[in-house]
C-alpha cells in the first residue's frame, strides 16, 4: 500500500494495482505518482508479467475534483507540487510520462466514469474491460478547457482522428456498449464479471513469453512516451493559458451547478 494505491499478486504472474479513493476515485499528483512507482516496481519483479488497473467503488476515475470540498482543486493546482526536498515542482504530466514509460502490459478494469483527466488514465493501459454501466468522456471542452493526460494521442490512437475530435469537441459521453463498437474499449462483461474478466485476460498475456511480450510491447508502443511528452507539452501550455479566462471560470461554475454553461468568449 501506498497512500490511496495498493498492490498485491492475485494470480500466477499477475499483479492488481488498484486505487482505493472512493467512491469517485479523483486524481492528484500524489496518485499518479503512486500508480507510476508501483508499475515501475512490478516491472523489476519476475513474479509480474501482466498488471490489471482497478479502482474501489462507484467510478474508475472522474478525473480532478472542481469545486468545493476539501478535495478540491483546480486542473492545475492538482498538477503542480513541490516535493518538498528542494527539487524542482513536478507536474503531473511529468509523471503521466513516467507512468507511459513502464514496460509491463496492463488491462484496465472499467466501471462507472473515467472522466476528464480519468479517461486519460484509462487510456493509458494496452486494454480495456468495461461493464456496460461504463462511461468514458473528455469533457473539457464543456468546462471551457483544454484536454490533457496525452489525450491528443491516446483517443485518436483508440477511436480514429474523426470519432476523437467529435468527441473533444463536445465533450459528450460514451455509454459502455458504444465503448466496444468505437474502440474505447476491448471487451463488454458485467459489473460482476468484470474483474474476474480483467484478471483473466491478464492471466492471458501472463501465459506468453515475457521477454517475446515485452519486446512485441517494444515495437508497438515503444515511441509513445516520447508522443506523450510532445503532447503533454502542447495541452499544459493550452490549459495554462485557457485557465485565466473568464470562459473557464464559468464552466466551472455550470458544472458544479449541473446546468449549461454560458460562455462569452473571454
């Protein structure tokens, strides 16, 4: 356990990291660091060929909680911390690049919502298994933001450029069964099967020979780190920039009021 992650080997090479923020699991520095270390440490075990990402209650990952509460904080201030021993801040996206830097194949568990910044956690895994009470959306736009976590890449990567801009563009969300036909997902099972579901598929991969796996994962996903520090370059500026605007002030506001925004160009 390391503060809201835990890890444990639940089968025969196969590892659980699972996030325990119920019950809408929402991200911060502190999390995504936790998640890149524990993959990273699994990576150095040879008792781990496959890992399954899973989160405790309702909801995957609903992204940066805005608002109220006293866990909430805006896109950025949730990005950026100082780690307190005189070392420069990080930035979330620095550890969204360690976390797409690790080399064992991971399948993600998908219940409820992986919104925002959650969707892009969630695209961050080689498969997804959701249930059909899933949903996946980048809802930025409606908050009159910019996208981030390597969405640039991710979604059209997943879905083809023209299913990824409709869905930035309007910020719409995607029901389970839609998931699977477009691509966000790779497999449909129920809610109580769904982790059974992950574990086996994982079991799957785990059968396979791990230095043949680790280089196929090579060869098919070797130069996404460096497409994700590209990206991730690009969307932070945008949301630095777009931050002090009026427009996202208001979307804000509209969301946490649950009603439609009123943007003004400003």
């Amino acid at each position: 356990m390391s503060g809201d992650v835990s890890v444990e080997i639940v089968d025969r090479f196969v590892a659980t990291v699972e996030i325990h923020r119920p019950p809408n699991n929402f991200f911060d520095l502190a999390l995504i660091q936790h998640i890149a270390a524990a993959f990273e440490t699994l990576d150095a075990d040879p008792a781990c060929r496959a890992i399954v990402l899973r989160s405790e209650g309702k909801n995957f990952c609903a992204g940066a909680q805005l608002g109220a509460g006293p866990r909430a904080q805006s896109v950025l201030a949730a990005s950026e911390k100082s780690s307190g021993d005189g070392s420069p801040p990080r930035h979330l996206y620095d550890e969204a690049v360690r976390l797409f830097s690790t080399k064992t194949p991971v399948v993600a568990a998908i219940q409820g919502a992986a919104i925002g910044g959650g969707l892009g956690l969630a695209l961050m895994p080689d498969f997804r298994v959701a249930a059909p009470e899933a949903r996946f959306a980048a809802n930025f736009a409606r908050m009159g933001f910019h996208h981030g976590f390597g969405l640039s890449v991710t979604l059209p990567d997943l879905v083809g450029r023209q299913h990824a801009m409709e869905l930035l563009y309007t910020g719409r969300r995607v029901r389970g069964e839609e998931a699977l036909a477009i691509g966000l997902c790779d497999k449909l099972v129920s809610l109580e099967e769904l982790r059974p579901a992950a574990t086996e598929l994982a079991a799957e991969i785990a059968l396979s020979g791990p230095l043949a796996v680790r280089s196929i994962r090579e060869t098919m996903r070797g130069g996404l780190p460096a497409r994700i520090r590209a990206a991730t370059d690009r969307e932070q500026a945008e949301q630095e920039r777009l931050q002090k605007t009026s427009d996202f002030k208001e979307g804000v506001r509209a969301m946490n009021e649950r009603r439609l925004p009123k943007f003004t160009e400003s």
